[in-house]
C-alpha cells in the first residue's frame, strides 16, 4: 500500500477540493451546488483528507448529511463523483486511495434518491425502455443517440449488445484520442453505475467489460 505524507494529503485533498467544485459550479444541471459551495468545498476537503491519511474504510456520513440538505439525486451527485475522481487521479495517489474513494462515493450515492421527484404539476413522464441512471447521462452526443447504453440492463440502445460494445469501443477511442486517462474515470464511473444496477454481476467480470478492452500500450 501506497502511503501519502500528511503535508500532501493536506494539500491534494484542498486543491482537489476547490477544482472539483469549480467545475460543478461550471457543470450544467448541478445548479443546487452553487448556492453553498464553500461548505461542499470544505466537506470534500475533510473528507478526502480522512481518506488519503488512513486506510481503515472512509465514513461517508459528513458528506451524505450534506448532500441530503442540498436535495441532490443520484444524477447529480454521479457528475460530483466523476469531477473529483478527474481531478484526483493525476495526483497520483495510489489504487489503495483510489478504491477507498470509489468506496466513499458508492456508498453516498446508494443513500441519495435514485430519481428526481416529479412535481404534481408537472406533465406525464416522458415513455422510454426504462430510467437512466447519472453515469449513463455523462455522455450525450449531440447527433441522434447511438450505442448508448439502457439502463438498469446496461445493454447497447443501438445493437442490443453488452454495453460498451465494439461499435462504442471504437467511437469512445476515436473521440478521447485513444486510452486516455479522461476515458478511464468515465468507463469507471459507469463500472460503478453497473455494478449497482446489476447486483449479479461478478465485479472481476463487470471489471473487464467496462475496462479491460482498453489498450494498455498508451499507459
């Protein structure tokens, strides 16, 4: 196991902190950040900081009281998860951090609600083959949809494949120039989507579905 001076952590968790409140305050539809985010900032950065100085399992009850009084869904607190493990992962902190991270995240996420709540007023939902999850909503092309993956099943919207399948593997290679590290946290946040949507799934086999096709010669 990989270990981190205290002085770092101090200093990752703080700027990882900041950037990846900056870029939600930047993100579209994580609106419900902005109003607080110095105290999202200051949580994020304790916590991170708790889970880079000891390897014991992180305790998520800081960040989820928070999340609860911001009223964030899954769908919104998947595009948290997915800025801070961006900005956390060129820090370089090692897989045991990384883990206790994704641990942290997942485990956050199962306490928050699974949908946004329809107003009364509000029109019938739109019909569709099932609800999307946040991860899944990470990516949106601005042409037609196309190999996209359907959630809870996780099968491609454009084939009926395993999601990624070829056709998406080839078109998520061509548009990240390759394996690139920005394609691996967003292959990863989707692998932890999956998991959870998809309890009987082995995680070694959900492991290499999600990540093991990646060319390994680019890292």
């Amino acid at each position: 196991m990989r270990t981190v001076d205290i002085s770092d952590t101090t200093r990752i968790a703080r700027a990882t902190a900041a950037e990846t409140v900056r870029r939600l305050t930047l993100d579209r539809g994580v609106g419900a950040v902005d109003t607080r985010a110095g105290e999202v900032q200051a949580c994020l950065r304790d916590v991170l900081a708790d889970v880079l100085r000891s390897d014991r399992p992180p305790r998520p009850d800081r960040l989820s009281e928070l999340c609860a009084e911001l009223g964030l869904t899954r769908a919104v607190f998947d595009a948290l998860g997915h800025h801070l493990l961006t900005v956390l992962l060129p820090h370089r902190v090692g897989p045991d951090a990384l883990i206790r991270v994704g641990a942290l995240l997942s485990t956050v996420r199962r306490r928050l609600a699974p949908e946004e709540q329809s107003s009364p007023n509000a029109g019938p939902a739109r019909p569709g083959p099932g609800k999307r999850n946040g991860a899944s909503r990470r990516y949106r092309p601005a042409r037609p949809p196309e190999h996209l993956p359907d959630t809870p099943s996780w099968t491609c919207g454009g084939c009926g494949e395993e999601w990624p399948c070829a056709t998406k593997q080839s078109q998520l290679l061509a548009e990240y120039g390759g394996a690139s590290t920005g394609l691996a946290v967003y292959l990863g946040s989707c692998l932890f989507a999956a998991v959870e949507d998809l309890p009987a799934l082995p995680v070694a086999r959900a492991r290499n579905r999600f990540l093991g096709w990646l060319p390994r010669a680019r890292y």
